[in-house]
C-alpha cells in the first residue's frame, strides 16, 4: 500500500477515473484509488463506533477485528489499550488489571492474584503460581512430578515415602499403590503369595498346599484359608497412592 502526490502527468482513480492530479491517492496493486474510493472499497469498519477506519487513520486489528486508536480501549476503565498488554472475556477487551480484578484466580497458598498469561497449577478446584506449588515437606516446587495431597498439604513422592508410606515386610519397599494388610503388617499385593507355590493370595480363596506367610519373621506355618480371611485388602483413597485401612 502506497500513496503518493502526482503533479506533472494525468492519473487517475481506478474506480471513479476522476483525475487523482494533484491529489493524495493509494496504491493498491499498483492500481491508483483516490482516498473515498480506497475507504468505500477496501477499509474496515470500528469494532465500537463501527464508522469507517480511514486510510489515514491507525487500524488497530486483533482476530480479524478492528478498532480506530482512539477505540480501543478497556471495556471496565475506559483506559487506552494502545501498546498495553491486554485480555479479553465474551470477546470484549479488558486491560490486564481489571481482568485480573473479575475473573483471574487467587492463588491457593500466598492468595495473591494470579496473572493472565502466568502459568499455574491447578489441583480439586485450586490454583496456584507455579513456585508457589510446593512440597510441604521439603518445600521445593512439584512442578509437573507425581505429587500426593494428604491432610490438605502436597507432597512430592520421595518425600511422602519417607514420610508416611508403609514399608513391605517382604521387599521393605515403601508401598505407594494398593497393598494387603494382614496381622497389622503390610505387604505389595504382588508380595503377598504362598511362600509353598508363590501364587498370590491377594483375593484368592487359597491354593492347593499349605500356605506359608512370614508371620513377623517366625516363619509360622498357617492355613491359607485362615490367613486369607483375616487378611485386609488395602485400597487406594486418592489416586492409585494413598492408603486407608477400614
């Protein structure tokens, strides 16, 4: 888009053919308009005042909408949005301030508002700053890690193993999945089988030989029906992560 004053030879518009001599004009694939045709052809209407952006005037566009300069402006304040940054709700502008204000979330550890376009985590309706996301024990951001919420804090794994997971009596592993409780002891569902044919006992109605299960390290010999009705399958109550006894 070019325009342009021509004295000294006859040009004119290509739409009305009146002479553009002396006059200011646009260039449009290097086809001459005189301004009024260039308007009625080519320019856009203002979002707001829905005149005519003229060729002489700024055109503001964002998502294939335009404003005049002096239009654009916060739906809620009034304020100029030109080289502001700027957010939108039901395709109306709003300035980042008064977005903020109505709709952004409150961040669920320091309740300070979260800024559009920040990046934040979110957890059962609750938000934070990404640095705010942090473990309760060791207070280093999770991030995108496997966490586990317990009593309404978040811990990241290695730090609820250590804290709170129950360690197999069989691998002494900590236990982060669904496992099975038998004399009060924990074991991996994959842990606890017949020590005689290694089948897990784990849901079963017992095996062909007599099961042996280590009993506190005696080495106890009992019944496997015995052992399977007092044994408690312990289920997950967050996730496949958290335990509960009933």
């Amino acid at each position: 888009l070019e325009t342009g004053i021509k004295m000294t030879e006859s040009y004119d518009c290509t739409e009305c053919k009146e002479s553009l001599f002396g006059l200011k004009y646009i260039l449009k694939e290097t086809n001459p308009y005189c301004v009024k045709c260039y308007d009625d052809l080519f320019s856009n209407n203002c979002e707001v005042c829905q005149k005519v952006i003229g060729c002489t005037s700024k055109d503001l566009s964002y998502k294939g909408r335009h404003w005049h300069s002096e239009c654009f402006l916060c739906i809620k304040c009034s304020q100029s949005l030109v080289d502001r940054p700027f957010a939108t709700k039901d395709e109306l502008l709003m300035c980042v301030e008064c977005y903020s204000s109505e709709y952004s979330s409150k961040c669920h550890s320091c309740l300070k508002t979260i800024m559009p376009g920040s990046k934040k985590m979110e957890h059962k309706g609750n938000s934070w700053h990404k640095n705010c996301f942090t473990c309760n024990r060791c207070q280093q951001p999770i991030g995108t890690r496997s966490f586990i919420q317990k009593d309404a804090n978040n811990y990241c794994m290695p730090c609820y193993e250590k804290q709170f997971a129950l360690q197999c009596v069989t691998c002494k592993k900590p236990i982060t999945t669904v496992g099975v409780n038998y004399h009060d002891q924990p074991w991996h569902k994959e842990c606890f089988v017949c020590i005689g044919c290694k089948q897990q006992l784990a849901g079963q109605h017992g095996c062909r030989c007599i099961c042996y299960l280590n009993d506190a390290g005696t080495g106890r010999e009992t019944d496997n029906w015995v052992g399977l009705k007092l044994a408690k399958t312990l289920a997950s109550g967050f996730g496949p992560r958290v335990w509960f006894s009933d």
